[in-house]
C-alpha cells in the first residue's frame, strides 16, 4: 500500500471520530506533533508542582496545607500519566527528562512566575487550573487514544483544583482588607499570564491548521481563549474583585467580552528562557532529579535481583 493511501485510511479513521493507537499506521509528523505535545504537557504537570510546593509548609491552616499536599500530589500522577502516554509514540522517559533539564523541551510558560503570597494559592487554582481545563476537556476527544484516556481523569482532578482555588480567593475575599487587597493583587498578577497559557494568536501558530485536522485540537488559541475571558468576567464578579484590563467590556453584538491586547513581548521572552523564574525552575528539577538517583538505583536493583531469584526458581 503507497503512502498516499495509507495517510487517506487513516484521515478516514480520524474523521470518523476512531481512535488512532500506537500500533497503528501514522504519518510522522502526527507521531511528532503529539509527541511534542504531549510531553511538553508532562513536563508543565511537573514544573507546575514548584509554585504551589513552595506553600506546603506555609499554608494558614491544616486543612490547606492537606488540600494543596493533595494537589501537587495529584499534578505528579498527571506527569507520570502523560508521560506513559508519550512513551507509547517511541520515545524514552530517560530521553524526555533529559530535554527538559537541558532546555531543550518546552513546559508551559505560566510556571515561570513566581508566587509570591498565599492569595497566589487561589489565583493559580481559579486561573491557571481554569485555563488548562478548557484545553484538557477538549483533550478527552483527541484523535490519539493513549492521550485522550489520560486526559479523561485529568480532567476530573483539574476541576476540584479549580474550585478549591477559586474557594481560597473567596475567603479572602470577604475578609479583612489587607486580605482583599492580597487577593486583588493574585489575580492582577495571574490573569495576563493566565491569558498567554492558551499560546500564540491563531495567525502566529504554526502548528495549529494541522493540528485541527488531525484533530488533535478541537478549538483554536483564540476560540479557547476567548471562552476563558467570558467565563472568568462573570466569575470575578462572585468575588467583588476586577480584573487588570480597561478595555474588558460585553460586547452585545458579538455576544463576547472584548478584552485589551495581551503583551505578546512578554510570551515570546518567557517562552524563550528569559521569565522572572526559568532559570529557578529548571534548576530545581535538575536538583530534584539528582537528589532522587538513589532511589531510581535501588528500585533498579531490586528489579533486577527479584528477576534474577524468578530465573533461578524457574530453572
């Protein structure tokens, strides 16, 4: 079968909505693209636990220090989720770690700020959490089947991050006014940032026209995030709070909130290595994974001992 016909099965199986799976026939650049994609998601899961982590121990109570533990633990599985995911397209765990903590492989730009009070606990959750569930629930109906099934439970968890976020910032809320005041200072912080996670306008992706065939997306950066805008304008109402943009106005006609130009400079640097916390964060895990070699050694020789004692029981 030519290679024309093979790319023509299987653009059939995609747009009648068949999951591809890794045994099947795939053109290389949809290997790559999802590849791509989906390990730079597995590494934004695991630089994404570094802000939050940092307020473990100082959380103002029990219960938050259980909720936000629960939390990160929770963004470590999605990691290891996806990361098996990618694995299943050819390409080694070992191999995608090592992109990470050389800079090579991308993670999501937002995990570049840092988080500076414990309102940021809340901004994160309602913004950051609110941002990725509207690219994840559009992930369960991916084309590639290892990816959408992960996606399925990550959605799950992302949605209690979300609500426990935005739970914080209501309390805050309706506190005291230093407490309000750190609260409308997190989501000044957070909501351009938060605005960038969806990526590039639509004319700068370059991946995107593909990508919407293959299905691998099901919405464009710009639909996405214009569906995020018009949720979160009504939300921050609930909490008496305002988001940072004069020109964030309903516009009856479009049925949308139209809302100010976002600081493309800003994305571009950040994206290219250049944020307030890049360099912070990739050593941390550089760190992280050095202190953890022990560990990945022993498992390894008790894996190798218990096979070597089967090998021995079996002869």
């Amino acid at each position: 079968m030519s290679v024309h016909e093979l790319e023509k099965l299987f653009q059939d199986k995609i747009d009648q909505e068949i999951k591809i799976e890794p045994r099947d026939w795939m053109p290389e650049a949809y290997r790559k693209t999802n590849l791509r994609q989906i390990s730079q998601h597995a590494h934004s899961e695991i630089v994404g636990m570094l802000p939050e982590g940092n307020w473990i121990g100082r959380a103002p109570s029990l219960k938050r220090k259980a909720i936000l533990l629960a939390k990160v633990q929770d963004e470590g599985g999605h990691g290891l989720y996806l990361y098996s995911a990618a694995e299943t397209l050819g390409f080694s765990r070992d191999q995608m770690i090592e992109d990470l903590h050389s800079g090579k492989a991308k993670y999501s730009s937002i995990f570049n700020y840092p988080s500076l009070t414990w309102a940021d606990m809340g901004a994160i959750g309602w913004l950051v959490d609110g941002a990725a569930i509207l690219n994840q629930v559009m992930l369960c109906r991916t084309s590639y089947g290892p990816y959408a099934r992960a996606m399925v439970r990550i959605c799950k968890e992302e949605s209690f991050h979300q609500r426990q976020g935005f739970e914080i910032l209501l309390v805050l809320s309706r506190g005291t006014e230093a407490q309000k005041a750190m609260c409308q200072d997190a989501i000044n912080r957070w909501w351009w940032p938060s605005l960038m996670m969806f990526g590039p306008k639509d004319s700068e992706s370059t991946n995107s026209d593909q990508s919407m065939k293959w299905k691998i997306k099901r919405k464009s950066n710009d639909e996405l995030r214009q569906q995020f805008v018009d949720m979160i304008a009504e939300q921050v109402k609930v909490l008496g709070m305002t988001l940072p943009d004069p020109d964030l106005v309903w516009n009856e006609s479009r049925k949308h909130y139209d809302f100010g130009e976002i600081n493309w400079e800003e994305f571009w640097n950040v994206v290219k290595g250049n944020g307030p916390c890049n360099k912070q964060r990739l050593e941390a895990r550089r760190k992280a994974h050095d202190n953890g070699a022990w560990v990945r050694e022993a498992a390894s020789a008790y894996a190798a001992k218990k096979a070597a004692r089967r090998k021995t029981v079996a002869a």
